[in-house]
C-alpha cells in the first residue's frame, strides 16, 4: 500500500462516514471534511487523532484553496488518495425547480468536485501516483423524476472522470467511478415510504444497500489490485441497473 | 561559476524529456521539436517550479511553450523574489 494521506469529503455521515472508517481500519492516513465544524470535530473525534477532520464548503473555491492549504501546513505526508464523495440533493420536479436548486446541485457535486481535484491533482502528477475515486449515483445513468440537477451532476462527474482519467493514466494516477443505487443513508431517509415501495420493485435483491457495501468497492478501487483500472464505474446497487 | 538559469532549465527539460542535450537550445519547443505531450508541457512546468522553488502563475504558464520561455520568464520571477 501507497503511503501519502487519503482525503473523503463528506465523512460525517452516511456513506463518506462508512468509507472513512473503513480506510482508517485498512492503515491509511485519513482526512475527512464536513460542512460543519461540529462535524469537523466529529470526524476528529471519531478517528482519535487531532486534524483528521476539516471544515469545507464545495460551493466555495476559497473554502476549497483554504483546505488544501490547511492540510499541507498541518500533515507532511502527500496526498495520494481522494475520494470525491461529498454530495447534496435539492430535489424538485423539472417544472418547479429554482435557478437555485439547480446552480446548488452542480456547484456542489460537480464543480466544487472540479477544484478541489484540481488543486489535488498537481502533487500526484509530481509524485507520478494517484488514486482518485468519484462518488456519483446510479441515477446519473437512468431517470429519476425530481433529479435533474442531481442527475445531471452525476452524469457530469462520470464524464469528468474518463476524461481525467485518459489525461493522467500515463503517470500512474487512477480516476474511477463508484455508482451507488439506493443505500441506507440520511440521504435516503427522505424519500417516502411509498416510494420506496416502489422502488424495491426494481431492485434484484430486493433491500437497501448498505453503506459498507460502496466502502468496499471505494477500498478497491483504492488498493494495489486495481492499478489496472481507470476510467472505469463500479454500480453497487443489488441489481437495479445491469448495464 | 553557478549554473545560469538556462543551463538548469536545459537540465530539467533533458532529463523529464529524455531527449539528447545537443537537441536542446533557447529556441526549441516543447511539443514541435522536442516531442513533448501536452501533459509533459504542464509537468515540465511543475518540475521548473520544483528546481527553481517558485510558483509559476497560471497565466503565465499558459504561454510558456519553449526553452527560452521558461528561461525569460524564470528570470522574471527570480527578479522580482530577490
């Protein structure tokens, strides 16, 4: 294993949380950003270990700089791996979403994802190694009503990450993709009961996922074995979209 | 004597290119005459900026495309630190 510094954004909660926890225990060094300050200190708190976890807004490029350069003056190590996982949703129907909703949505999931890779990217194409994996959504591949900003998002990523991927694959730097379907997170609480009736019609096996399930495939894409792969999407959805 | 700016440039695109150092002078490029990808083009760059301990800024960087380039604008930002 690489040794340099993993990065998960939104690790506070749901599935950036599981996948954080799950790096600490594999022995890498991990950093986790929240919204929050409180949820700064949780992630502290949850690792044992002073500046693990840090403030960041993707809305913000400045918040992002700040970050980067917080971390370097605190941490030593390089930053080998970044897992992009931090995503919010502003759901509505196409007719009714604001101009807000959808700038949110893509400032958030895609360009804030865009700048904080960007800045990252520089150290790993000196080091000549990286592993950047993307969280997006399975929903960037199939139709959601109330998602087109969200949708959209996703779909922007993946597109980000097989250019990105054909730029640096050269200098032993790997960019993937991992498609979460429908997980057991804060995210999925809001959707309603009865549309979660619904949903479990599409899905093979018939539950959630878990948010363990997408950490393992996150720890993979990370790990030695999958030097091979790069520009690649990993579904991790029971089932519900076999491409 | 130290090595001038040009003679550390020509160092740095030698050994990150791997081209022949005869084939080097102030007036090749990059990419037209030394074979170089647009990537290599940016990590020539961030290896300028490593030998030089300096920041090229990005617009600048932009324009930068061959040896004598990198030595002009190099001796700029050297200027200007000292």
């Amino acid at each position: 294993m690489k040794q340099g510094i993993a990065i998960v954004t939104g690790a506070s909660r749901g599935i950036g949380k599981e996948i954080l926890t799950s790096l600490v225990q594999s022995g890498h060094k991990v950093i986790g950003t929240a919204t929050t300050t409180n949820g700064a200190a949780a992630i502290s708190e949850m690792i044992g270990r002073e500046k693990s976890g840090y403030v960041l807004d993707l809305s913000d490029r400045e918040s992002i700089v700040r970050l980067v350069q917080s971390i370097k003056q605190d941490h030593s190590e390089p930053i080998s791996y970044l897992v992009n996982n931090a995503g919010i949703t502003q759901d509505n129907l196409m007719l009714r979403m604001k101009p807000d909703q959808w700038m949110n949505v893509l400032n958030v999931n895609l360009t804030g994802t865009f700048h904080l890779t960007q800045l990252l990217l520089k150290d790993m194409l000196k080091a000549r190694w990286g592993r950047i994996v993307n969280i997006s959504s399975i929903v960037g591949s199939i139709g959601n009503p109330g998602q087109v900003n969200y949708a959209a998002s996703k779909a922007g990523l993946e597109a980000m990450t097989r250019c990105l991927a054909a730029e640096v694959a050269a200098r032993q730097i790997t960019v993937n993709a991992v498609l979460p379907g429908y997980i057991q997170s804060d995210m999925s609480e809001q959707i309603s009961e009865g549309h979660k009736e619904k949903v479990l019609e599409h899905i093979a096996m018939k539950r959630f996922g878990s948010p363990a399930d997408v950490a393992h495939a996150v720890e993979f894409l990370l790990s030695d074995g999958a030097a091979y792969m790069t520009g690649q999407r990993i579904v991790v959805d029971g089932g519900m979209y076999m491409l | 004597m130290s090595e001038t700016v040009y003679e550390r440039v020509k160092k740095v695109v030698v050994e990150h290119l791997g081209v022949d150092p005869d084939q080097v002078s102030e007036s090749s490029s990059f990419m037209g005459d030394l074979g170089a990808d647009s990537l290599d083009q940016v990590e020539l760059l961030l290896a300028f900026e490593e030998e030089f301990d300096c920041v090229i800024p990005e617009d600048e960087a932009e324009s930068i495309a061959s040896v004598g380039e990198a030595v002009q604008a190099i001796n700029e930002l050297l200027d200007k630190a000292s």
